[in-house]
C-alpha cells in the first residue's frame, strides 16, 4: 500500500489550527497562546466565522490549500515534496478509497466560499482506534479554531465512527500542539522521535 503522507501528524506548526477552525459553526474567541500559528506575525489573518466541518470530497479546494501553505508547513514538518503536487489527483483518488473502506476519516474545515482553511484526519482505523492528525492555514491562525476543530473529531470519532481511542504524535519544540491535545483530553505517553525531532506520544481514551 502507498505510504500514507496525506496523513497530518499532530507536530504541524499549524495545527494550532485547531484554534483557528472553528466546526459546525463555532464562534470566534480570543486567541491564546496555545492557539497561535508559527507563521510571521506581519502574515494577514483572516477573520472567520466557524467553518464547517466536512469529510473530504473535492479536490481542487484541497489542493488550493496545500499549494498556498506549503512554505508555512515546510517550517514546522518535512516538505511533501514537488511529487505529491504532480500526483495529487491520483493521491486524492486513494484518499477516497480509504475513507470508502472505513480505514481514515479525512476532514476539512471550509470557509464560507469554500475555501479550505484547515484539516483534521483520523488516520489508520484498526480495533476501535485511530492516530489523530491536523494543520491549519496560516493566514486562519490565531482564531482558536484548533482546538474546537479537535474536539468535534473526537465527537464524532466516538459517536459516529464507534472508535474507543485516539493517538496522536507531536514534536516537543511544538506546544501549541501539545496544548491543543491536553485541552482535549489527551494524555502524554512515551518520548519517541518524530522526523528527527524528540517527540511525545500522546493517547485519548474516548469511553
């Protein structure tokens, strides 16, 4: 099976995106410390209203979005490199496929012009469990999105996708993300290293 690089390791430097990307209509609120993206404070920043969280479909609004944050991402995780763009629809085809068969749930977070500000994935789905993922786009950070956005997945992870337990693996030079997993129940596990870096697993037990 191809390697799953659509998955979004919880170290993204966006995923204080959880912050950001507010689900099923979430209000703004004030942006705390754990909720800032890593980009350039001088970056504008879009002031959204919640965007609606919706399981991956099409692919243009996606692509638009990992072309636009690619250099915002590189920053904080390994690049995805000049392939995954060439191949993306076929990439996205697979996405498809597995969200089909019930192994990943992948979900975006869309504006109201349906541009995509956000991602949050449940990835390899095995005996009631699944690795949480997420990144945010840099221009949506700061607006406490990131951690409402995490705890609509765990909802439904628990009430819809019948899951028990979630993990999810962060860099220690990121505790926005950190912050964000501890806010919604996750717990430190064991220290490991995650693209090169010491990291920290972390584990939510859903019931």
């Amino acid at each position: 099976m191809e390697e799953r690089d659509e998955r979004d390791a919880a170290e993204v430097g966006e995923c204080s995106f959880l912050g950001r990307q507010a689900v099923g209509g979430k209000p703004t609120h004030t942006e705390s410390k754990e909720d800032r993206g890593t980009g350039s404070e001088s970056t504008p920043r879009l002031q959204l209203p919640m965007p609606d969280l919706q399981l991956v479909r099409h692919a243009p609004a996606l692509l638009a979005f990992e072309r636009e944050n690619r250099a915002y991402f590189a920053a904080s995780v390994p690049d995805r490199g000049d392939e995954f763009f060439a191949e993306f629809d076929t990439r996205h085809a697979q996405l498809l496929e597995w969200q089909a068969a019930r192994t990943d749930y992948f979900h975006l977070l869309v504006a109201e012009r349906g541009e995509v500000v956000g991602r949050v994935n449940l990835a390899e789905v095995a005996d009631g469990a699944a690795e949480l993922g997420y990144r945010i786009a840099q221009k949506a950070a700061g607006q406490g999105l990131a951690t409402a956005a995490v705890r609509k997945v765990r909802e439904l992870a628990a009430t819809e996708y019948g899951l028990t337990r979630l993990r999810a693996r962060v860099t220690l030079d990121n505790p926005a993300s950190r912050k964000v997993l501890e806010h919604n129940g996750f717990v430190a596990g064991g220290s490991l290293t995650l693209n090169g870096k010491p990291a920290m697993s972390y584990i939510c037990e859903l019931r």
